[in-house]
C-alpha cells in the first residue's frame, strides 16, 4: 500500500516564514505521524523565482497562452533562463535545509523508505508559494516513485452516485487553436484504450454548458489557449476565436458534472494555476494543469507520455512523474519544460486508475491448476470431412476479403513488413533542400514558405551546378513581384526547373490551385497524393486525366516530370503501351486495378501504381534553406542530381501518413514523399529495383485456400497420430507456430523481392481451421486399418 504525505504550510508570508506541519499516513487511511516545523523568512527565494519567471518569458516560445505569436526560440535568452532556474533550485533546498525545517526533514527520512509509493500533497493558500518548483526539492528527487500535488487549504469531499464500470467517458473541449495544433492532442486521445471520447470543437457557450449538463464524464479534457489573471486567483479559457470564459461562467455545469461523476480535469493550455484554483473551490478531486506557458510540442509530448502510461495501468501520480520527467529530451529546446505539469489535488478524494475505472481487474497472481473439467464429446473426423471444413473456412475468409472487411488489418500487416526490410541507404541520385520553421523565420518577409528574394538566391546557387531536375514543391499561384524581375525570367528561362500545382477535386468542387504564372506548362507537375482509407499514402499517381475546369491543367505528376528529365539525359525516352500503361527503358509501370477492396480504377482516368518505399530512414542527402543561402554547404553534390525543395516545417501541416507511422509525430513530409516517388521511378528502370506486384484474385483465393487447408491437414493428422497421441497439444501448438513462421518468412522475402502476398488471410485461415479441427477431432491412439480413420 502507497504512502500519504501532506504539508501544511499555514498562514505567512515570504519576508515572516510559514508554520509547516507534516502528516505521513497509509493510503486510505488516518495519518501516524504529525510533526510541526516552520520555513524561515525568504525574501530573496521570491525575488530569485521573479528573475526565472522573467527569464523564462523572455524566451519568446510559442505557446498557448492567450495571444499566440509566431516566435521562435530567443536563443540569446536560453542561457539567463537555464542560469536562473539553477539559482532557484539551489535557493529552495537551502531554504528546505534550514535548521527550523530539520524536524520535518528528519521526520520524512526516518518514515518513508525510497521505494515506497508516496502520494505528496502540498497544502496552502499562498500563490506565489505554490508556484515554485517544490519537484527539484532533493528529498523528491531522492524518491523515485513520489510525486507532489498542490492543494487547498480548504476542501470537503462529493460523494459521486455509484457509476457503472465500462469505458471511461471523456469530454474533450479543443479550444481556439491560433497558432496552435490541438488535433495531435485530439488523434492521442482517439488511440486510447476503453474510451469513450466526445469531442466539441470551438464550442459556444451554450454548447459546452448543455454538453456538461447532459451527459457523465469521467475527464474533462481542454487543450487550446488558456491564462490566468494578474492576480493569480481567477484563469480564462478560449473556447472560439472570439469567446473566452472563467471557470466562474460554468460553475453550475461543473458541479451537476462532479455530482454525477467526473474524476479528472486536465487543461494542457498555458499558465492554468488560476483554472486551478477556481476548480479547487468547487471541490474537483483532481486536476493536472501547466504553471506558465507551455510550448506547443511540450503539451503535446506531455499529453502522449501521460496518456500511454496511465492508460496501461500506473497510477495517476507516477504516470504525471514518469511523462514530466521525459519532458527533459525537450529542455535542449524548451528550457525547463519539466517544470510545467503539476497535479492539484482535493485531499479527501483518492485517484483513480484507468484499470479500476472501467472494471479491469489484473490477472490473478496464481492460477488454480486442479479444477478438472470434462472434456466435451468429439466425433470423429474423416479425410474429406477435414477437406471440406478447410475449404468452407478459406471460402468465407476470401468473401470478408472481397468485402473489404480484412482490409484494415492487411493494411497493417503490409505496412508492418516494409518497416522490417534491410536498409537499403539514401538514394544518391537525390538532394533535398528543406524548409524548416526556423528557416521561414529567418527568410526576408514575403508571401508563403518561401520568399522570392531566397527563392531567387537558392536558384542562382544551384544553377552553377548544373541539377538535371529541380522540383519545387511548394505552390506559388500568385505572380512574381514586379521588383523583383530577375526572379520571374529566372523561372521562366530555367528549363531544369518543374513547379507544382494541385489539381481540381469535383466531389467537392476545388478548382484546384494554379502553377506559378511564369512557368510553362510542360515544366509543371501535380503535387497530388491518393490516399487509402486509413488516410496513409501507399499508392503513386504517374498521370491523370485532368478536369477541363481545374487550374492544374498537367497530366504529369511532380514525380514523373523530374524523373523523365532525369532519364532522358540517360538517352530513355518515356513512352506509352497499347494498354495506356508508362513504359521507360524496359520498365513498364503497369496500373493498379484492385487490392483487398481498398484500391479502385481512377474515375477520372490516369494511372497509379503502389508506391515501394525505399527503406532507409533518410531517403536522400538533406540540407537546410539556411545552410544553402549562408554558404554552408557544397552544392557541387548538386551536379547531375534532382534537387528537390520542400517544407518540413511543422507549422504547414504538409505531414502524411505513411506506412513508417501515422502518428502525430510519424508522419513524413510532404516533399520526403515525393522523394520516395521519384526515387521508386529510377531505382525501377536503371536499378532494376522491383516495383510492388501483386496477384490476381483467383491466385490470391488458391493461396489463401492452400494454407487453410495446410493447418486443417497438419491439425488432423497430429491429432490422429497414435505416436503423436501422448503429446497432441504440444505437437499441434509447435506444428501450427512453425508453419505460421513460414508462411510470415515467404511472404517477407517475397515483399522484399517486390511481391504483395495475401499474409493476413492466409493466416488466419491456417489458425481458424487448425482450431475447428482440433475442437472436433478426438485424440486417438488406436487405428482401424479397414476403414483408414481412428475410432474414437
């Protein structure tokens, strides 16, 4: 059973000192042990936290505070901030050493053991007390497994009604999000287990008040802008672009919430100690808030490590230590971002884990092994009969395939495959030329990613170089600036160049975005991807047949009109078979017409083929805007390769998933896809590199059937093998495991060789027909020689 630890800090100030009373108990239980000491006076330890809290503002981070700004890091201000944090956390301890401290120091030492579970609760009413890092306090760090709250000086318990276990209801509010991405929180909190997420997006008042009112939470969750008042004691949240609201305007809601059940509020918005506070006097059991303005990824980090690791059952203290400690990866760039999370407690609730939420229970320690149960009778199961069971089994299984339904994990199982080949290296034949965040920043002002001025300078760099093919995929539906003249001869004149265009959506009516003006049609390319319907790319569109209406009138994709410009001066001119299908040197991509439900015929025309990732973590050499316009790097390794320039700023949210991830914080870029497009084209036709192949339906029904048939066969046989009868279990489980190995080791080597084989299926139909033989076919130990079957 955890500990208990609560410090009371009475009423005082920082130039008199605080009474500090101690009290250490088990969970759920009186404390055993009260001891009083006193903080002496510490006016100095107030005016070291102002100079942190002055420092760290300095720093220009882009946070969800109320007024978002597109600011990047002061990196002049890092090292007053990291200097200021250290002189804090040397002030608190030394305060915490003080001789009239001792008595609660030694107290703690000689009560808790490092390896106990502690819960510590720090209670008072002072703000400014509150607000230091009470986490860096050396007896904290010494024990591994505790964690501090904040608290109230006054509070009282609300008996919620008895709720029903099931999932954990969760009402997540995503507020106005400028500046901001408050959907990567929302894709973490759809991936939790036994949840029931509901979502209001820029809600208004009257919404999120009947939301509340209507339905039992669980949690509520907000992720947006958020700050708290001057005076510390009162906070705003910012559920609209126009409309903010304290805790105050939805005090009603709050407590019918509380009243029925809610556990947990979670703001991962900035500065929330005044949220806090007003939900404190409600007598919320818990909350986890941000003392001061956090950066955007910090939140989103926070939120992922906490998620995970309380939903796998660590308690809700342990699980706020574990992800605000791995906040540290991040203080390279965020200075003190583990500073940020902190819990606010109500001392008469106790927390809650997700297990005991929604009614799991963990395994038992032991399992009683002496309960005997009958065995059911079996009839016996003749050659035909074992025949036909596993025909039936591989015919229902190809029909859900036909259907779609085994399409989601078949997808999974593809993409799981490409992740395990061998590294194949970056492609020598490509450089990227990226756009970060900071390089936008840093560029001169201007429309776009990209200014003209640095679009102008990257292109007079390159062109000393000689690039076979410069792909700049990044739209430009707007016309040079008359000022700047060279620009606009340079796109028209440079015949290297290919510049993008979106083409035209008529679901929804998008005429599509238009290529730059200056640049001719034959050196224009769409930026276009086909997605699945998991939202992954995995397919490569080479042509179209574009809308009449649409402003990308190119029928070429991006990826085709750089690697034709490549191939031609490789003396390979590109061509077309009497099918329609592209054919270049003695590669023929051949179109794409069906796959497990998920891939159709254009509608529009064109062709598609499966885009065969190159597996490498860096598909080509990369180097920075900045780099290039400051001279930093040799563009010579330009000469005779495709330069291709893209964002990967993470501000654009041109990130995609793929088959390597399709989290918040997997997805690739947007210009690394196209790299792997043009890269799959050329690898094809000068490396012999394989493109993705995969069957016909009837072959793919044959496969399936076969090794259905395989595990029903292997099942029977084992089963009704007298020299096998004493082991059956052990044999069928290494039989059926081995076999499954080697369905799993032909279909990976055959992938890598370029062949998309049904594994997922094919599987499944071994291991379900393994199972209904086994469930229907007696253990023998006795053959009938006349009638070739064992009786039973």
């Amino acid at each position: 059973m955890g500990k208990l630890v609560v410090l009371k800090l009475g009423e005082g100030r920082f130039d008199q000192g605080f009474p500090v009373t101690l009290q250490i108990g088990e969970e759920g239980d009186r404390p055993f042990v009260e001891v009083n000491g006193k903080l002496p006076p510490a006016p100095e330890l107030l005016q070291n936290y102002s100079r942190w809290q002055y420092s760290y503002h300095r720093l220009g981070l882009r946070s969800r505070l109320e007024a978002p700004a597109a600011q990047v890091t002061n990196v002049a201000f890092v090292g007053d901030c990291r200097d200021a944090a250290q002189e804090l956390r040397n002030r608190l301890n030394t305060w915490l050493q003080a001789e009239t401290f001792r008595p609660i120091r030694e107290k703690w030492l000689e009560q808790l053991s490092p390896n106990d579970e502690i819960r510590v609760i720090l209670q008072g009413a002072d703000l400014p007390l509150q607000r230091l890092p009470w986490h860096l306090w050396d007896l904290l760090e010494r024990y591994t497994k505790a964690e501090l709250a904040l608290s109230a000086p006054i509070y009282q318990r609300i008996s919620p009604p008895p709720v029903p276990r099931g999932k954990i209801r969760i009402l997540a509010i995503l507020g106005n999000s400028a500046g901001i991405d408050v959907q990567a929180d929302r894709a973490l909190l759809e991936q939790l287990p036994d949840a029931d997420v509901s979502f209001l997006v820029e809600p208004d008042r009257q919404d999120l008040t009947d939301r509340l009112w209507e339905r039992r939470w669980d949690i509520l969750f907000f992720a947006g802008h958020s700050a708290s008042q001057p005076n510390g004691e009162t906070g705003q949240i910012y559920i609209n672009p126009t409309d903010s609201l304290s805790i105050g305007e939805l005090r009603y809601a709050l407590k019918k919430a509380m009243e029925r059940g809610l556990k947990l509020a979670i703001f991962n918005s900035c500065d929330g100690l005044g949220l806090a506070r007003e939900l404190a006097d409600l007598q919320i059991p818990q909350m986890i808030v941000m003392r001061e303005p956090v950066p955007d990824r910090v939140a989103q980090r926070f939120l992922q490590y906490f998620l995970a690791t309380f939903s796998r059952g660590k308690s809700l203290y342990l699980a706020v230590r574990e992800a605000r400690e791995r906040l540290q990866g991040l203080e390279d760039q965020f200075p003190c971002a583990t500073w940020l999370p902190v819990i606010c407690q109500n001392p008469a609730e106790v927390p809650f884990t997700w297990q005991a939420l929604t009614g799991q229970l963990p395994p038992p320690d032991t399992l009683i092994r002496s309960t005997i149960v009958p065995r059911p009778a079996t009839k016996k199961r003749t050659l035909p009969q074992v025949i036909a069971i596993s025909l039936a089994i591989a015919a229902s299984l190809v029909g859900l395939r036909y259907l779609g339904y085994l399409q989601p994990i078949e997808l999974a199982a593809f993409d799981r495959m490409l992740q395990l080949r061998p590294d194949e290296g970056p492609d020598p034949r490509l450089l990227l030329i990226t756009i970060s965040d900071d390089d936008i920043q840093t560029q001169e002002r201007g429309r776009g990613s990209l200014s003209e001025p640095s679009l102008e300078r990257v292109l007079e760099k390159l062109e000393p170089y000689h690039p076979r093919a410069i792909g700049l995929d990044i739209y430009r539906d707007f016309p040079v600036d008359p000022s700047h003249s060279t620009l606009a001869k340079r796109l028209q004149q440079t015949d290297s160049l290919i510049a993008v265009c979106k083409s035209s959506d008529p679901s929804t009516n998008v005429t599509g975005i238009a290529p730059p003006p200056e640049v001719p049609g034959d050196r224009v390319g769409f930026s276009d991807f086909v997605e699945d319907s998991d939202g992954t790319i995995r397919r490569q569109l080479l042509f179209i047949s574009p809308d009449p209406t649409s402003r990308c009138a190119t029928p070429y994709s991006l990826s085709s009109q750089l690697a034709f410009r490549y191939l031609v001066a490789e003396g390979m001119m590109p061509g077309f078979t009497e099918s329609g299908d592209l054919r270049m040197g003695n590669t023929t991509f051949k179109s794409l017409l069906s796959r497990t439900g998920a891939y159709q015929p254009l509608s529009a025309g064109g062709s598609q083929i499966m885009l065969n990732y190159r597996a490498t973590p860096r598909i080509a050499a990369q180097v920075s805007l900045t780099q290039v316009l400051n001279g930093q790097v040799n563009l010579a390794a330009a000469k005779d390769k495709i330069v291709l320039i893209g964002v990967t700023a993470q501000s654009t949210g041109d990130y995609w998933p793929t088959p390597f991830g399709a989290g918040p914080f997997d997805r690739m870029a947007g210009v690394s896809v196209q790299a792997h497009m043009v890269s799959q084209i050329l690898s094809a036709v000068l490396d012999r590199r394989p493109l993705l192949w995969v069957w016909n339906p009837w072959l793919d029904a044959i496969w399936i059937g076969s090794w259905t048939l395989a595990g029903g066969l292997i099942t029977w046989q084992i089963r009704t093998h007298r020299r096998l009868a004493k082991f059956s279990s052990l044999s069928l489980m290494v039989a059926i495991a081995t076999t499954c190995v080697l369905l799993y080791g032909i279909c990976f080597g055959v992938l890598i060789r370029g062949g998309w084989l049904p594994v997922v299926p094919s599987g499944l139909g071994l291991l379900i027909a393994s199972g209904s033989i086994a469930a229907f076919t007696p253990v023998q130990t006795r053959h009938d020689a006349k009638s070739g079957t064992f009786p039973a």
